[in-house]
C-alpha cells in the first residue's frame, strides 16, 4: 500500500475561525466559573452534602470515557491492520489525549481546592480505585503521546512493529483505564445506583460510541474547515456500521444493569425511581438518553447511506449521540446520588437527617459554563495540534486508503 501523506490546516476556512472563537469564549467562560465558585465556595452551586457530584463531574466523567472511545479509530488501523483507518490514525490519538485533559481540568476545578491535588498525587491508598484512577489518567496521556510519536515521526513509522506494539499498548490501557473509570461506581456498595457487575461494561461500550460520535464530528468539521472530503463515501459507511453498533451494544448494557437491579427486590424503588418517579431523571433517561441519545441516531444511521453527502447525517447523529452520552451520566452520576443511601440494609432508620428522603439537587450556571469549557478546552487543542502538525491526511489519502 502507498504511504498515506498528512497535512496541517494551512488556509483554514471561515467555519474553523468560528469553531475556535466559540470556543474560546467557553473557555474563558469556564475560567471564570471556576474562579466564582472557588472565592465564593460551593454554596453559590447545586451540590450539597448529599449530591457532592454535580454537573461538572458528569463532564469531567463523560469527557474521559469519550476520550478512551477517540483512540478506536487508531486501534482499529494499528492493533487490527484495518488500512482503511490509517489517515485517521494521528487526530484520533489527539482527540483522545485532548478529551482527557478537558475531562481532567475540570475535575480538578471542580474539587473546590484544586491545590490538594498535590495530595492525591503523593499520598495513595491502593485499595481505592480512586489511587489506580491517578496511574491510569497520566498512563494514558503518556501511553498515547509515545503512540502518536511513533506514528508521525519518520525512523520510527517506518517500523510497523513499534507501531502496532504502542498501538496494542494503547488499547489494552484504555479498556483498563475505562474499565477503572466504571469501577468507581461499581464498586460503590451504599449507592444502589451504582454498585453493579454491568458498570465496568457499560462504561466501555459508552466510551466507544461517544468516542467515535466526536472523532466524526471532528472529521466533519476539519473536512469543512479544510474545504476537502476527509471522509469518503466508503468511510462513511463505515463509521455508520460501528456508529450502529456502538449504539445497540450500549443499549443492551443500559438494558442489562437496570434488569438486573430490578431482579433484586431490594433494588426496585431505586429503579423505579430513575425511570418512572424521580422526575427529571426519568425525564433525561428517556427523552435525552434512549429518545434522542440512541433512538434518534439509530433512525438516521438507518436512512443514511454510504455517500459522503451523508456525513451531515452522520455529524447529526454523533451530536444527539453526544446529547444522549451527558443524559446518561447526569442519570447516573446525578439521580444515583439524589437516592437516599442504605446505610443499615434491612433495618429502618428514622432520623431528622435526610435518612429516607430524596436529595434534590439543581445545576447552576457556573457548573455548568465549567463543564462546558472543559470540551471548550478539548475542542481548542485538538484546533492548535492540527495548525500546527500533520495530522490530517491529504485530499485523496482517505479515498486512496478506503479503496485500497
């Protein structure tokens, strides 16, 4: 096969200038709001001490199980020798480490004092999941950095070993890294919500289809901004049938854990909670998660076919995709903790201290302007890596791959 050539975005078009003054502004924005909530602390927010996982924690969470899902376009090239997926090898190893350090900024501005950092990073308890999480984030970033090395510089793509060895080295830390990140919550046992065998699986098949949702929102928007097709009408068939897939496996995992908490009967107001009584939960869950997040792309996957016309399709399906992705983790992480805890299973307790009530909890605007510049934050480095360097490939290196 010919060697695929790469380019950076010389003579950007006016959709890329917007792309990155939008962003911008919500970056600044986000700066702001952190700055607000860490002078006047956590009142001015929506968390209290029952619910002290908010908005931007479902950011933060949502931004790294996408980032784990962004590298599967590189995996699929490297660890599966599918060619057809090598011009999209170097931005989907970008798009990924960028993701984690949005979903990483704003967990650390969301802790209230971002200076204890220093704590979690020198002092570990190694039966928390919460220490191996320190290894797992840095790990990927530093994992995925030798990986792109290796695929853009000249001695060291030449050798397809050392490729494909940090390509599967990449692969196998990020099921591990998504599968950690979903552990956190599994292993939770006084959250019912949470703790469960389905998490760890659910949060990879999550990281796959919100990954690829945002590398072929990417792809759109770069293909624009360059003025060339990056996607093909091959490709573009491609991307739907994983997009297909992705979908339906996360389904059936979201299917999975709810059935088996509605086995346990200790489980069943709790669920029904989340998808019937809970209010906005319910309403997120089937409206923004199944109606909009899995439904809705499912339906324009279907009627869209493979020509490269149907990339807007696609972009619109991997943006409800999106919309469905923060639905979920807000139900998750959000409703998860608005059900009061069991602290005594099988007993009752009565107290005047929100023992068996239901923990509100509303979003305000700085929490949410925080999550916001979080993928404000990715969106504008993955806009600087491809000024800069190449990583996008030729008009024509696309099509010549697909077809090859």
């Amino acid at each position: 096969m010919a060697t695929i050539k790469f380019q950076t975005l010389d003579r950007p078009k006016s959709p890329f200038t917007a792309f990155v003054l939008v962003n911008a502004v919500a970056l600044v924005a986000g700066l702001a709001a952190a700055l607000y909530m860490e002078s006047r602390g956590h009142v001015v927010t929506g968390m209290t001490n029952q619910v002290v996982w908010g908005l931007p924690h479902v950011f933060a969470v949502f931004l790294i199980v996408s980032a784990s899902g962004a590298l599967n376009l590189a995996s699929i090239s490297s660890v599966f020798g599918r060619e057809a997926y090598k011009p999209y090898a170097r931005l989907s190893a970008v798009l990924a480490i960028a993701l984690l350090a949005g979903g990483l900024a704003v967990l650390v501005l969301d802790l209230g004092r971002a200076d204890r950092l220093a704590v979690a990073m020198t002092t570990y308890n190694f039966r928390s999941i919460f220490a191996w999480n320190v290894y797992l984030y840095t790990g990927f970033m530093a994992v995925v950095g030798a990986y792109l090395f290796a695929m853009t510089d000249r001695g060291v793509s030449k050798d397809a070993r050392v490729v494909r060895a940090l390509g599967t080295l990449a692969f196998v830390w990020r099921l591990v890294l998504t599968t950690g990140t979903g552990s956190i919550f599994g292993f939770l046992v006084a959250r019912e919500a949470y703790h469960g065998p389905m998490m760890a699986p659910l949060f990879v098949a999550a990281s796959l289809y919100y990954g690829l949702a945002f590398a072929t929102l990417v792809l759109a928007l770069m293909g624009a901004a360059a003025g060339a097709e990056l996607v093909p009408d091959e490709m573009a068939g491609k991307f739907r049938g994983l997009l297909t897939i992705f979908a339906l496996a996360t389904a059936y995992f979201v299917a999975a854990h709810f059935l088996t908490k509605l086995y346990a009967t200790a489980d069943r107001p709790m669920v029904m909670f989340l998808l019937r009584d809970g209010g906005p939960y319910p309403l997120a869950f089937w409206g923004g998660e199944i109606l909009l997040g899995t439904v809705g792309p499912l339906l324009i996957l279907w009627r869209a076919g493979g020509r490269a016309a149907d990339l807007r399709k696609l972009a619109a399906a991997s943006a409800l995709v999106l919309f469905g992705g923060l639905c979920q983790m807000y139900v998750f992480i959000v409703g998860g903790q608005a059900w009061p805890l069991d602290l005594f299973p099988g007993y009752r307790v009565s107290s005047s201290f929100y023992d068996g009530a239901i923990n509100a909890y509303s979003p305000s605007l700085p929490e949410a302007l925080l999550g916001i510049g979080g993928v404000a934050l990715a969106m504008l480095i993955v806009a600087l890596a491809v000024r800069t360097l190449p990583f996008l490939p030729k008009t024509g290196a696309a099509r010549d791959a697909a077809g090859a």
